[in-house]
C-alpha cells in the first residue's frame, strides 16, 4: 500500500506522544513493505526531505504568526499544497492518515479533491483534558475534532478507554473505531557499557537517597500537584531520604511555590527538559516512576519506564489501567487522591523485592502487548479493512 500520513509532529519536532508514536509506527509498516510518505513541520536544522527508517519525511515550512490557531490554518496550507503535489506526482495512493485535529483540515481537503480515503487516529480530546466543554476555544476544537472523525472512513484510538470517550464527546459509531495500543522499542534503552552510573546519580541526589521522578508536561492534566501534596507524607516514612525530580518543560512556578510551601523545597530537583540520551540515564538510575494523570488516554511514559526497567505508580485516570496491571506490572492509584500515591510510591520503596517482580513483569509485558511491529501489523488490517470497503463504493 501507499500511504500518506499527515502529523504535526515528528521527531526531532516532539511536542507530546505523537512524534514518538508517528516515529515508530511507520518504520514498521516499512518492514511490511508498505511506502510511506509522511509530512510534517520544518523543525530547526532537520532537512526538509530526508529518508528516517524507510519512511520518506517531508517537512513543509510554516509562517510565523503570533495566534496559534492562524499558525495551524497556515500549517494545513502547506500541508495541503505540498500533500497535493506528491499525490499528483508520486501516482495513486490508497490510504490518508491523519493524526489529531490540528492536521484535519489538510487531510479533509485532500481525501475530497483525490477521492482517497481517510483514516484518523486521535490521541486525545480537547473534551477529556478540559473534564468538559467550557469555552469559544475549547469549542472549536472540540468541533474540529468531530468534523476529522465524521470524515474518517475509520477512527483508530489507542485504548478501550479512549474508544468510548471518542465515542461518547465526538458522536464517532462505536463500530467505525479501532483500538491499537502505543509501542515502544525496547532497545532504545540500551546505555553504552560506558556509562558512569554513579557519577550522573550525584548530579541528582545522594547515595543513599532514593530517587522518585516524574517525567512530562506540567500542565494542570498531568497531576503533578498531586505528587508534591503527596512528598510530605513519603519523606516522613523514608526518614526524608528521598529526592523527588520533576523531568519536562512547560509552567512550573506555581508547582515550586507549592514545595516551598509543603517545606520540601530542598527535596525537590525541577531538572526541566531533558534530552532523550540524559533521559535514558536518568531512568537507569531511579528507583521509582510516577504518573499520577488526571486525564490519560494511554501513557507511553510508562512504557518508557517498563523499558527502562523503572517501577512504575500511575493514577487510575484513563487508560493507564489498560496500560499498567495494578501488582503485576505496577502500581494504580486512585485518581486525584494524594494519599492513595504516597501509599504507591512507598509500596515500591519499602518492598524492593516486590519493585524487582513488577519490573520483571513490565518488561515482559512489552514484548507481548506493546511491540511495534505486531502494533504495525494490526494498523495495517485497518488499511486493509478500509481499502476493501473503498473497492465496493462507487466514490
């Protein structure tokens, strides 16, 4: 099949989880022997076409504008444009894939004028980050949202969770939507035997602290607030050997006020973003991971940290239940209670035996329910479904 994928993301553009999933999946369908032409955002040095893993990257320029939503119609502007010439260029194509809203309009425009079909994938909804519509902006989202999933001839989502919100916010049939779990490599977290272990851990805490860290975006949703209102209660228990480290970029002032206010300030490391190498250290030396989402469609961070062979404590937001097995592979808390995550975390530093069976399980885990070529194989039957479906109407 030929396959042309739109995404407003990819790496060394990564902005969430979409860069990592669009990254991975695509060079295993490459290994199905499918063609893939994917077209994103100009992004720093990268080159404006280049060949990543088989996959034939093309990124369009963009014009600055100081509004989001004028930069996003200029994004679709040259995604449509550029999208256009390689359709007319490269010969037929069986399959668009659009990956969230912010790609749709350029997707929408192209499955009309070639009369190809269209498949989504959302990620995520403006309705399940928000707990609801409340506002113009949120609206015309969540409207973008629904028009991208009424065009799709399937929807994919990436949790059963998922599936009934899409189903439920965007008014998308239950039968028109495909669940297809994130991946990840596992390899990716293989270290150079170089690695000085204990000199990168003391750039983080002592040796006998243990090191608690939460890895993302620090927006409201993610719950961080939850894990500092937690710390006091750890630290208590931990006889305050512990530091907590909080890994990404985004607003975090109101967070540090919160420590300074909880008197753990000098318990706390905001290490802001960290480059992917330092972050596959940085999860060798940690002795607990901890995502305590208030909205989660998945959770690739915690297949992250099953790689990196980091227990893991997630909220019960979502689809980490999906994700995580509470007491096999991790530990599910219940969402937005701060002292069901304090009881999480100190089941993983108290019992290190216990910590060790629950890696063990995790890393497992990837290779049975969260490999990228079975991932890419059952992609690859909802191609196969639409192109049999597209052969039997008169479009």
């Amino acid at each position: 099949m030929k396959i042309l994928v739109l995404t407003w993301e990819f790496p060394p553009r990564i902005v969430g989880g979409i860069a990592r999933h669009v990254g991975e999946l695509y060079s295993e369908l490459v290994k199905l022997g499918h063609q893939i032409q994917l077209i994103t955002v100009e992004f720093g040095q990268a080159p404006r076409f280049e060949v990543v893993d088989g996959v034939e990257v093309h990124r369009v320029s963009v014009p600055k504008h100081e509004d989001f939503f004028q930069w996003v119609s200029a994004m679709n502007d040259s995604m449509g444009q550029h999208g256009g010439k390689l359709m007319l260029e490269e010969g037929e194509f069986d399959v668009i894939h659009a990956h969230d809203w912010l790609v749709g309009d350029a997707a929408i425009a192209l499955k009309h004028h070639f009369k190809v079909p269209l498949v989504a994938t959302i990620h995520a909804t403006e309705h399940g980050r928000h707990g609801g519509i409340f506002n113009p902006v949120q609206q015309y989202i969540h409207g973008k949202e629904r028009v991208l999933t009424h065009e799709a001839w399937r929807v994919i989502v990436c949790t059963n969770f998922m599936r009934r919100e899409v189903e439920h916010t965007l008014s998308t049939p239950w039968d028109k939507i495909d669940v297809v779990y994130n991946g990840i490599r596992r390899e990716k977290k293989q270290l150079d035997p170089e690695f000085d272990y204990w000199e990168f851990r003391r750039r983080f805490a002592l040796d006998n602290e243990k090191i608690v860290y939460y890895v993302g975006r620090m927006t409201y949703e993610k719950g961080v607030a939850g894990l500092i209102q937690a710390a006091p209660r750890i630290l208590h228990e931990m006889k305050q050997r512990v530091k907590f480290v909080f890994i990404g970029g985004g607003h975090t002032e109101h967070l540090k006020q919160q420590a300074r206010e909880a008197g753990i300030w000098d318990r706390c490391f905001f290490a802001g973003f960290m480059p992917d190498r330092d972050l596959d250290r940085f999860q060798t030396i940690a002795d607990c991971a901890v995502f305590p989402s208030l909205y989660e469609p998945f959770g690739i961070v915690a297949l992250e940290s099953f790689a990196a062979k980091v227990p893991v404590v997630v909220s019960d937001a979502g689809g980490f239940p999906e994700v995580v097995r509470h007491n096999r592979t991790g530990i599910v808390t219940w969402v937005n209670n701060s002292e069901s995550i304090a009881w999480g975390i100190l089941e993983v530093l108290k019992r290190p035996d216990f910590a060790r069976s629950l890696v063990n399980n995790a890393y497992e885990d990837l290779s049975r329910r969260f490999d990228w070529f079975k991932l890419a194989q059952q992609t690859e039957a909802v191609y196969g479904r639409v192109l049999h479906e597209r052969e039997n109407v008169d479009w």
